[in-house]
C-alpha cells in the first residue's frame, strides 16, 4: 500500500499497471504490476532505438540496451526498478 501511495502522490495516473499476457499452455491473463512510467507520453525516443537496433547499430550503453535516462520513468518508478 505504501509504494502504491507513493506512486499517486508522486504522479498523475493509476497506481497498478496492467497488461494482457500469455502464459502457460497460451492461455491469456491479466498481469498487474505498480506503474514505473508517466502516463500520456509518446515513446517516439524507444522507436528511435528500436530503429537504429534494426539499422544494425550498436545501441548499447555501459552493457544495456534500455533507453539511457529515459525521461517517462518517474522517481518512484525509478527506485523500483
């Protein structure tokens, strides 16, 4: 309850995030998880990536492929993660 708090006072938006998975057998399921983005932001930055991945280019920063300071993470997501 705490971090789902924290998430609300922190940022507009819902708390918990959830998202269509398949899992065993192809059998779908709602997974919820505590939301680490802001809300309403394009992902035009991670097309870029995922681009320039495609483009054969080497994306990598210090051994990861994940966006480098991605401005839609919020602090609490942030701490999360």
């Amino acid at each position: 309850m705490i971090i789902g708090l924290a998430i609300r006072l922190t940022s507009k938006g819902p708390a918990l995030f959830q998202q269509q998975r398949i899992g065993y057998r192809g059998q779908t399921f709602t997974m919820y998880k505590f939301r680490t983005m802001r809300t309403g932001v394009g992902d035009e930055t991670l097309r870029e990536l995922i681009a320039a991945e495609l483009r054969g280019e080497d994306t990598s920063v210090n051994g990861s492929y994940k966006l480098d300071g991605d401005s839609r993470v919020t602090s609490i997501g942030a701490f999360l993660r």
